[in-house]
C-alpha cells in the first residue's frame, strides 16, 4: 500500500489522518487481485458525522464507518444478508440497495417502505441475496448522499462468473462540493443558471465557436439557453474517483497483459461522465450489474446510479490515464492505470463544452423561427396521448420526442471514435419473460428550467400524488417521454426492466437516462409486490419533484378482491 505524503493528502483525499477518510478499498495503488470489504452475513454500519479536507480546505461529510465513500460490501448470491445500520445523527437517515432485488419492506426508502432510522437507532436490513453483479448503497434521506453516504456493492455469482478477468477494480465517480446541497438548491431555485459559468459571449460569436446570431435569438425566444447542459458544474464541484481529486491520482495497479475488469459506478448527485481511458479500448461486459455481450468502445457515458463493468487489456509497461469528463466539460476527475505505484501519463485538457440542439428541444430536425409554446398547444390537440397539463412548472412539450438510443449521446456525436449507445446493448441471457407487453404507461418528464421545478406529468410528488400502480405479473411497457433540454437518469426501485433498444435480447437495467427532447421504451414484469420509489436520480431533480411511488398490488397473503 503506497503511504500518502503530504501532497496527496492536501490534494483531494478525505479526513486528517495519513489515510484519510477512505476505505482500504479506495486507497490508491492497492495491489490486490479484490478490494478490502465487508463480508459475510452480519454486517455492521454506523452513520456518522466527519470532518473532510479537499485541496486543503476543510468541510462536513457524513459518513458510514468514518469513511468516504463508505466501506465496499461484499456478498455471494444465494447467501443471507443481514446489514444493521445504526444512526448516530441528530436528524433521519436510511441506506438504500440500489439495484438489489430485495422484500420491498428493506428497500430503505422513507415514508414509502420504510420509517427511516431515527437518531439513536439501529436498523437491521435482512434479505437473501438474489442476483450478482456490480452495484451501490447510499442514502435515501434528505440530501446526505451528497456529502458522503455512499458506497460500492459487489455481489459474486454463485457459480462460474460469465466474465472473465484477471485483476478487478472498483472505481466510483462522484461529485463533491463545499456549499451545504441545500444552498446548491437554494441558489438554483433564485437562478437555475447559477453555476453555468460557460455561457455563449460575443467574442465566441464573432469567432465561429458558438452559435450564429439567427440560433441564439430562435433560443431567446424560447427562453432557453443551449449551453445549459449540467445544473451544477464545476464552478463548484470537485469530481473524484474513489474519494480521491484529480491531483490525487488513484493509481490500479496491473500487469501487462492483464484482463483487468473496471467496475464504474455513478454514484455522483447531479453529474454525468464521459469515461476514456487514451490508449486503451474498453470493451463493456455488463450493465447495472447484468451481462451484456461485449461491445467494443473507446468512450461511454455513465449517468448517476448507473453502473458499467469494462475490461482492458493494457499490453504496454506504461502508465493509462482514466478520464472521466463531466458532460458539460466544465471539469473532469482523473485516475491512473499503471504497472507501478508513483506513474502517471499526459491529462487530456478539457474538450470543448457541447451545446444543445432542437433536436434535444424535442423538435426533431424542424426548422427554426417556430413558436414554441403554440406548437405545443397545435401538437397537444393532434395527440391522442394523455395530456399534461400546461402548468407554471411545465415550460415546454416535445412535439416531436424521438426514440435516441441509437445516437450517441449529448456532446458525443463528434468526437472522432467510437462511442456506446443504448443501442449496442444485448442482454447476454434469454429473457426471463418473453410475453409481449399487456398494455402501455406513458410518463411525461416535465420541468421549468427557469424555476428550477421538476415533476412526473407536470405535478410533482406530494401528498396527493397518485401512485404509478401495476398488477402482480402484469407485462406492461413503459414509455417515458422528456418534455425539458436536459438529460435525466429514471431509475425504478426493486425491479429490473428490459430496454426496447431494437435488440433481440432486450438489456436488463434498473436505471436509465432519457435524453433531452428525447423518449425510452423499456417492457417491465411486475414481479416484486410492494410499493417502490421511481424517479430521477439527478438528487436536486428529484429532491424538486421528480419522483412517484409505482405500486405493485396483491401482496404476500393477499387475494385480488382485497387490492383497493
């Protein structure tokens, strides 16, 4: 294990102590085949307040077992786990399995399945564990995932793993900021475009880089701006992997010649990655923890909640930098792979950042110097869609939403090499499933970017929300259609659904993201009985609104004539 000097620590790494706040796991040019984890089938979690240090400067994070991110689990499918988690913070908190198949009652979701942890308790999680594969935990209460209640989940398969390697690595993308997340959401409700701090300028007119004249004044019309890519940027944030900031450099250590397995979970609030390693092709084995047949890549994009495994196979004895950009390349985090402790290659300088398009306005490739909101109403009356009601949070509806699974995805379509789609992927099992779906449910994503309010069918969640409902076993399709210019990560709890990619063998995922202007089919089994968070997994999107209950009716002893 490489000590950290002086440097490393003032440069990103979390805590006061020569190792920080981070877990054996995290911890940079470790040279084991598996990362340290908590295993077996009692488990213990104390949530926690702790004190973090990012280039030198000191802030608040909390933390499971002192650590940020918290300890990796590790589990063996088919074996019992029992988790208990006791809460020594003065307010509500919860740990949520995020794509873990679990009784809906140990989902960890507040005041849907759960009652929290209150200060002072102990929560004991109890579940067989169903599946295998590459997945997270973090908390479900208030905003504390975002400043540090988070966490690798690795489940072995209880028999031959499918994929093959020689050396793994966890690597978590996260972003951190100083300002408390209630005051990142504050100031984005004062100004949603607070932290957009690569706004189009006359000099970029002049020079050719941005827009023309004739685009920006059909965007003001529209009251958008098309450089309005992330929320929260890195004017404020800090994107690390394994708790680790870009000068920190997290060294994985391999050997040339190596299959080595890369394990990439988004377990960032309000970021999307664009993940390169220069010099090395990625070749992408599963998705949410389920196996795909390989496909071939140089870079792909993770959004929040999701997981990607990758295999390299460096041959060279050289160092690889792993580059994980934000999707609006206002900064980026930044790892190494190397044969040895202490090497590093070039950091790849920011690209430059993309700006949105009609198309990503739902408009198809329609021409410019259309009124927005009148195409709305005209498109509305020729629909024989449910209708959404045109409320002060829903700015605009897409009159031409288009399936984009098969396009790279925003910011990607020019970047001069070979980019993963939704569409390249294949499950690498037969569906457990293969009845066509029984009947469709479409759900609107719906905003106001200028006031910062998001929402499922343009109400957002609350008491008189109505709850998504489905019956035990029913096959249904799911169609989510992205009324707003921004990209959002819908992530259903306790199930996974197949995506209607144009595939035979449709992938498995538990989250998915919806380009902007943009539409997702996935077909869904209702299997799991019990009520079950769905939402965006942006946390300010959905901590504004954008989150519903889907409930899934007779439970365990119930009859159908008792389902109200």
């Amino acid at each position: 294990m490489t000590a950290f000097d002086r440097r490393t620590l003032l440069r990103g790494a979390f805590g006061l102590g020569a190792a920080g706040l981070l877990p054996a796991w995290a911890r940079a040019a470790d040279p084991g085949r598996s990362p340290a984890a908590l295993t077996g089938e009692e488990i213990k979690l104390t949530i926690g307040h702790a004190a973090a240090r990012i280039d030198g400067k000191a802030g608040h994070a909390v933390t499971a077992n002192g650590t940020v991110p918290g300890p990796l689990i590790r589990l063996k499918e088919g074996q019992r786990a029992r988790i208990a988690v006791t809460n020594t913070l003065d307010e509500e908190s919860s740990i949520h399995w995020h794509g873990l198949l679990v009784p809906f009652q140990m989902d960890g979701v507040p005041g849907v399945s759960f009652p929290g942890i209150k200060p002072g308790e102990t929560f004991t999680y109890d579940f067989p564990v169903r599946q295998s594969g590459t997945y997270w935990w973090h908390s479900h209460s208030g905003l504390q995932e975002q400043v540090g209640l988070y966490a690798p989940m690795i489940i072995d398969p209880a028999g031959e793993d499918p994929i093959l390697y020689d050396r793994e690595h966890v690597v978590v993308l996260s972003d951190w900021s100083f300002l408390h997340p209630h005051e990142l959401f504050r100031k984005l409700k004062v100004n949603a475009g607070h932290f957009n701090m690569q706004r189009q300028t006359v000099a970029g007119l002049l020079a050719g880089q941005d827009q023309s004249l004739k685009d920006r004044v059909e965007w003001a019309k529209m009251r958008m701006d098309p450089t309005d890519i992330a929320d929260v940027t890195g004017s404020v944030y800090t994107y690390l992997v394994n708790g680790h900031g870009p000068g920190d450099n997290w060294t994985g250590l391999f050997s040339p010649g190596e299959r080595v397995r890369l394990r990439f979970i988004n377990a960032a609030a309000m970021t999307i990655f664009n993940v390169r390693i220069p010099g090395l092709g990625l070749d992408v084995v599963a998705t949410d923890g389920q196996p795909v047949s390989p496909v071939r890549v140089d870079e792909f994009q993770i959004a929040p909640a999701e997981t990607f495994d990758v295999i390299v196979r460096p041959a060279e004895d050289r160092a690889f930098t792993l580059v994980a950009e934000a999707s609006d390349r206002s900064g980026l985090a930044r790892a190494t792979l190397a044969p040895r402790a202490g090497m590093s290659a070039a950091v790849p300088p920011l690209r430059k950042r993309p700006v949105a398009t009609m198309k990503d306005m739902g408009m198809g490739d329609m021409h410019h110097g259309m009124d927005m909101p009148a195409m709305d109403m005209s498109m509305r009356a020729q629909s024989n869609a449910p209708t959404v009601p045109l409320t002060p949070g829903v700015q605009t509806l897409s009159p031409m939403p288009a399936d984009r699974m098969a396009e790279p995805p925003q910011g990607l379509a020019d970047v001069g090499h070979k980019v993963l789609r939704y569409a390249d992927l294949a499950n690498l099992n037969p569906p457990d499933d293969p009845r066509p779906p029984e009947r469709t449910v479409e759900i609107h994503l719906t905003g106001n970017m200028e006031r910062f309010m998001w929402a499922f069918d343009g109400e957002a969640y609350g008491p008189v929300k109505k709850p998504i409902p489905f019956r035990r076993g029913e096959r249904a399709r799911v169609v989510l259609i992205n009324d707003t210019m921004m990209a959002h990560p819908i992530h259903l709890h306790g199930h996974f659904f197949e995506l209607v990619n144009g595939q035979d063998r449709q992938p498995l995922k538990h989250t998915v993201n919806v380009a902007p202007g943009g539409k997702v089919a996935f077909d869904f089994t209702a299997t799991e009985p019990g009520d079950w968070a769905f939402h965006c997994h942006l946390l300010l999107h959905m901590h504004a609104g954008m989150f519903n209950v889907v409930t899934v009716r007779p439970l365990e002893g119930q009859t159908e004539g008792e389902v109200a």
